[in-house]
C-alpha cells in the first residue's frame, strides 16, 4: 500500500526550472489510498481504496493532496465500482466542511471525478468523514451545553480506543421510556455518524427539550472506532462485523457494553425504542428500515412498529431524502448469523411492546451531505418525540 508519493516536474522555457510537487497523503486518522499513478502532464491522478486485510470490504477512501496549482483542473480516476463508487466524490479544502463534486463519469469498471482545485490542498474522499475526533468534539460540545446530557465511555476497543456516548438521564418518578440509538456498526457508513449528529444536535436544541427530559436516552455516534481510525471498511470483517456479533458471547467490546446498557435500561425503565443507524447499498437511493422478522414482532411490537413507521413516513418523508413505504426485513434468509444481527437480539431481549429498526439512510445522492444527513437526522428526532411523548396517538 502505497500512503504518500511525490510527484514532481520541470517547466521548460525559463532561465531557470521551476521544480513543483504534488504530495499524496492518506497518514492521519481515517485515511485510506493506494495510489496507482499520478501522471503530472495530463493531470491525472489514478487510485483505488487501500486493502486493509480482515478488516472488511475495500470501500472506504479518503486523502490529502497538497502541492495543487488553485483553478487547475484535475482528474480523480477511481478504480472501483459498487459500494466504492459514489457518484459523486467528498471534496474539501480544510478537512472539515464537505462539498460534492459533479457527477463523476463511468468507464468499465472505473469513475472518473473532475475537479478544479479550489486551493493548494485538497481532501478527497467516498463521503463526508466523520471521525472519533468528530465524535469526541460532538459528545464534548453537547455535554458542555447545560442541556442535561452527560458524556460518558461506553468501552476501551480492542485496539485501546475511547468509544465516546451521550446520555440524558432526567430524575422523574416512576419508569422513564429508555431509548438506545447507535451508529457506525460498518465503518465506511460514515453518513449513518452524521445522520446521528444531527439528531444529537437536535435533542440539544429548544425543540427537543421536551424529549430530552421525560426519556432516558442513549447514543452511540460511532460503534467500529477502530476501523473508522484506520480507514478500513468493516463490512464482513474477520471473525465478522459489529453487526453480526449480538450473541451471547460478542466478539467486540463495543456490542459487549451496549448489551449490558440495554438490558439494564430493559430492567429498570420502560425501554421503548432501538434505532441502529447505517448506510444501505449504491442503488437504495430513498432511505428504508430494516426489521425484525414476524417471529420476533407479537402483536403489541407489531402495532407499535407500524406506528412509528407512520410516523416516520408523516415527519422524515418530507425530507428531500424521503422514506420508503416498505419495512425490509433481516431474517433467516437474508445471513446465517440474522439471529446475531443488533435489532433482533435487542427484540428478544427486551420489552414486548419495544420498536427496534435499522434505519438506512440513502449515501449515493445529490443529499448525501453534511446538512442533508444533518437535516434527516432532526427530523429522527421528531419522529422519535412524537412516538415518544404521545403513545397511541398521532
């Protein structure tokens, strides 16, 4: 794997050679290359997403260019198709706000991004990243708010890493509805962490005080930290993947503590809602929820299933992303593991009343930005607050 290269050429015709390099970097937390070739003349620059072995689906890309001429057009050649391909590329000039490049141009079994630097560096990636930094600063800004929320260590990963969460904990009397919601359990997903960064920002706000204290609620902006740090997919990871390891014996010290959360919020509080949220398939261009089959849904959870996803329909459907009519389902024909898959193992571990869903939120449009995953994750909250705060009514 090739993580930095330096290309470098003359400009002839002067009493001197003026000596340019252009410098490829994926070496900081997340990034993710292999560089194929760099041709300087023809402006060039040929990659695909570094292979990261047993660590999941080579998908996820993100680098750093720097030595650019500003206003120069050059051309991104991804060597990729599927789930590596997005039709439009992340691009960014402080490795913090995201724009979207025009739609890149297939060819066989490559896409081709163009792009005018806008300055001397630029980031380039499959989407908008978003970081255990970005997590770390998200859960540190909402809890310095003063808007009841405390930020707390879920786990230590196995790499030793710090899995930053929020919770609210509001003292009332009697049983609180609980609510768990996480995301990032495959890395790459990076829109599922800014969907849940909206919906933090959100419960933070004036609207979603009246949620923030009735309910007890959990969140978990990033599952897979480790992988999100080495840049590495996730998806199918060896032995398998966060999502894949709700047994009774988890792999991952992620799932392990959020399993104990859950049962204790199951044992003491009225747990009412589980929301996993992840990033579907390139084609799934309209957002869907995944759940559980009919011999996890009794009548109670089924009639409290339908509820929310009208819900959902009535307040997220009016987002540009919109929401599709259909509830998919991960059964005994969609993995040998479906048993082991989070919302399922939450379904047969907690109340019977309890909603517990998959939200994918749709990656490869014209929406799949910043604002836009920030946007529909507001709209999560309302629909959780009108599930929430008016049981049984609309």
């Amino acid at each position: 794997m090739i993580r930095t290269l330096i290309i470098a050429w003359s400009v002839l015709g002067l009493i001197l050679p003026v000596r340019a390099e252009v410098k490829v970097s994926a070496e900081f937390p997340g990034g993710s290359v292999k560089v194929e070739s760099v041709d300087a003349g023809s402006r060039v620059f040929r990659f695909k997403p570094a292979a990261h072995k047993n660590r999941g689906w080579d998908c996820w890309w993100y680098f750093k260019v720097s030595g650019l001429e500003p206003g120069v057009e050059w051309t991104f050649d991804l060597g990729g198709t599927g789930f590596a391909a997005p039709r439009q590329a992340a691009f960014s000039t402080n490795n913090r706000d995201w724009k979207q490049t025009a739609p890149g141009r297939r060819e066989g079994g490559r896409i081709r991004y163009t792009l005018k630097s806008p300055g001397e560096t630029l980031w380039l990636a499959w989407g908008p990243p978003f970081g255990l930094a970005d997590a770390n600063a998200l859960v540190k800004q909402v809890a310095g708010a003063k808007v009841g929320a405390d930020r707390f260590e879920l786990c230590k990963s196995r790499d030793g890493h710090a899995v930053p969460a929020l919770r609210w904990e509001p003292l009332l009397a009697g049983k609180r509805p609980a609510i768990w919601i996480q995301a990032r359990q495959h890395a790459w997903e990076s829109g599922g962490s800014w969907v849940c960064s909206g919906l933090v920002e959100w419960l933070a706000s004036k609207e979603g005080a009246a949620l923030r204290t009735r309910a007890r609620i959990f969140v978990v902006p990033i599952m897979d930290v480790d992988n999100v740090q080495r840049g590495a997919g996730g998806k199918n990871q060896i032995p398998h993947d966060h999502n894949r390891d709700w047994s009774d014996q988890p792999h991952w010290p992620e799932v392990a503590a959020a399993q104990r959360w859950i049962q204790r919020l199951n044992r003491d509080d009225d747990f009412v809602l589980f929301l996993d949220l992840h990033n579907p398939a390139p084609g799934d261009t309209r957002p869907f929820y995944f759940g559980s089959p009919k011999s996890h849904l009794n009548p109670g959870r089924m009639a409290n299933q339908v509820r929310f996803h009208q819900l959902s329909q009535q307040i997220m459907g009016k987002e540009p992303f919109g929401l599709s009519d259909k509830i998919r389902v991960s059964g005994p024909g969609y993995h040998p593991l479906w048993r082991h898959i989070s919302k399922n193992w939450v379904a047969e571990h907690t109340s019977a009343g309890s909603v517990n869903l998959t939200l994918e939120t749709s990656w490869n449009t014209p929406h799949s930005t910043q604002s836009g995953y920030r946007a529909y994750g507001a709209a999560l909250g309302r629909t959780i607050a009108a599930f929430v705060l008016k049981p049984g009514g609309q």
